[in-house]
C-alpha cells in the first residue's frame, strides 16, 4: 500500500510543537547562564551571552523530526538491537558535533563573554562538546522516548478503534445472517397457513391473508438494514402480523396489547414481539379447538425495559423445553446477546395460574 504523505496541517502543527519545545529549553539554558553570571558578580552585558546561547540550540530543534523520523524506523527493539543502535549512535555523534560546531562558531564570532583573547574554534569546540555531552545524550534520549510512547498510544488507540470497528460489523454480520434466518422461518409458517385455507375453500381469507402478508413484508424490507427500532414501530410490525393471523383463526385468537404509550420511543431490536407471538399461537393457540388468549405487556423498571408475551395455552415440560431452545427464541437471544451482552435476558416459563410467558428484559434506551 502506497504512504500517503502527511497533510500540511500535521507538519505545521508538528513544527510548531517542535519550536514551542525547543524554545523553552533554550530560555531555560539562556537564563541560567544570566543568572550565573549574576551570581558571581559580573556587570557585562548579559543581551550578547543570552542570544547566543538561545540561538545554540537551533541545530538540536532543526534535528528534531530527523531523530524522530530515525526511532520510528528504527526501534529499539529484540532482533535489530545491533543495527538500531549503531544508526542511532552514527546520528547521535553527527548531532552533536554539528550542534556544538554551530555553537563554537557563534562564541568566537560574537565573543559574547568579551574575552580579551577569543579562544580558538578548536578549542571552543571541544571544551563546550565535552561539557555539554551528558546534557546532549539525555535530549536524543528524551526526543526518542517520547517518540516511542507517542507512537505506542497512537497504534493502541488505533487498535482499540479497528477492533471496535470489526466487532461492530461482526455484530451487524451476525444480525443480518439471524435476520435472514428468521425471515424464511416466519414466510414458511404464512404460507403454509395459505395454503391451509386454500384447502379448505376459503379463498377469501387466503386473499386477504396473502395482501397483509405482502404489506407486512415491504414495510419489513423497509428497515432491514436497521438492527434497532422503536417499540412503537416493533408494535406496528406485530399488529400487522396479529391482522394476518387473525385471518386464519378468526374469533379463536384473541390478543390484548398493554403497552404504555411513553415507552414508545424505547429502542427494541427489530422484530422481536413478532416471533415470541408466533410462538405463542404456535405452541398454545393453534392446539386448542377453543383457540385462546395472547397478551403483550411492556413496562419500564429501574433503567430496564421489560416485555412480556403471556398464552393461556396448555404445556407440558418436554414442549417448553424444546420451544425454548427452539429456532425463534435461541435466535433472539442470540441477537439480544451481541446487541447488549449480559444487560439482556429471555427466559421463558410458566405460570402458576395457567399458561406460559416469555419475559424479555434489555436496557431501556430512547432515540
């Protein structure tokens, strides 16, 4: 992959950290030596010593990206130990003799300390090198550190960022490949409920439930690229699903809705009462001659968000344990694990007074 170079912005902001550094170390370097001089008693100008100590440092600030730019290729790390070091000591000494130089240059040119007899550039030279290396060796290794925990935070932070990333389109994967799990199972059940009534002559209910199929279905495909909605659309894609069935069992399914209208802007996972009701007409409604009764509840409750799918149809253990480890209900809990992890819960069970619910409990969110 090719390297893109970086934005003028980037540079400029880079350089002018660089010079903001540098600058404040060499005001720091330059009054020091003022002071020094104050110390010990000397009434010479102090405007020539502090200018051209300030100005000693432009080399080192001028090195700087270089020295940055060489720890990045090349780390100090196990396996290229060897040749990090020797490129890092090589630029080290090159530094530091051109740095002092510089500064040697600029003592004997401006003799700022109005020595009678100006040193030679040799000796300048060497004298402040000798003098200044610990101070050289503690910046190249303070401008390389900093490098490196920069760079560190930056590719944590960008790893942190790519894995939130990939889980995040893992995660709409899952649901999408659920999603369409789900789908053929639910125009599977309608269909053959069609053709039921085709088979018995009712060709007027297998129209009817045929159109509120197609409807329930465009209005479906509508958001099947969100994995969330609200309740009060989740509740509309169930009535329109209660319409369909009520088609095929007439009088003989009766289904009570109980949910507050304030918690109509909860956020659900797209068609989750839908199947918990096809589940309930499976499993009680439709093994009755009688038919029978569904209630859908909703209720918020210390931050949470709880659903209820109540039936009054008969059980036995064998049926509710194979219902609740059956298609619709494990693919729910599926959805509701990768959506909110263990915040969620589905638990289906009976009840004492008859019947068998399946209470849904996710955090309540709003839009």
């Amino acid at each position: 992959m090719a390297m893109t170079n970086p934005r003028p912005d980037t540079r400029s902001t880079r350089w002018t950290w660089i010079a903001a550094i540098w600058c404040a170390g060499a005001l720091f370097e330059s009054s020091q030596t003022i002071l020094v001089m104050h110390a010990i008693g000397s009434r010479r100008s102090w405007l020539a010593p502090f200018v051209v100590e300030f100005v000693s440092w432009l080399p080192w600030a001028l090195a700087t990206p270089f020295i940055v730019e060489l720890a990045r290729r090349r780390p100090i790390v196990r396996g290229a130990l060897l040749k990090a070091a020797t490129a890092h000591l090589a630029a080290f000494a090159v530094i530091s003799t051109v740095a002092e130089a510089w500064a040697a240059m600029l003592r004997v040119v401006f003799n700022p300390w109005h020595h009678s007899q100006p040193p030679s550039f040799a000796n300048t030279w060497y004298a402040s090198l000798t003098d200044q290396i610990l101070t050289f060796v503690i910046a190249y290794a303070l401008i390389s550190t900093v490098t490196y925990v920069v760079d560190s935070r930056k590719n944590i932070e960008r790893q942190m960022t790519e894995t939130a990333r990939l889980n995040e389109e893992l995660s709409r994967a899952q649901l999408a490949a659920l999603r369409g799990q789900m789908d053929p199972h639910f125009m599977f059940n309608t269909l053959n409920s069609v053709v039921g009534l085709v088979r018995d002559q009712r060709n007027d209910a297998a129209v009817g439930m045929i159109v509120g199929l197609s409807e329930f279905l465009r209005r479906a495909s509508e958001d099947s690229h969100r994995t969330q909605v609200t309740l009060a659309e989740e509740v509309e894609y169930l009535q329109r699903y209660i319409d369909i069935q009520k088609v095929r069992f007439g009088d003989r399914l009766r289904v009570s809705l109980d949910i507050p209208t304030e918690l109509g802007n909860a956020q659900v996972p797209n068609l989750l009462l839908q199947p918990l009701v096809e589940n309930a007409i499976k499993h009680g409604v439709s093994k009755r001659i009688a038919g029978g009764e569904i209630r859908v509840a909703g209720e918020q409750h210390d931050g949470t968000l709880r659903l209820t799918v109540y039936n009054d149809g008969p059980w036995v253990r064998e049926d509710l344990e194979a219902t609740s480890c059956g298609v619709g209900l494990g693919n729910l809990r599926t959805r509701l694990l990768i959506l909110h992890g263990d915040r969620s819960e589905l638990v289906l069970r009976p009840v004492d007074t008859g019947g068998v619910e399946v209470v849904v409990t996710l955090p309540f969110l709003v839009t």
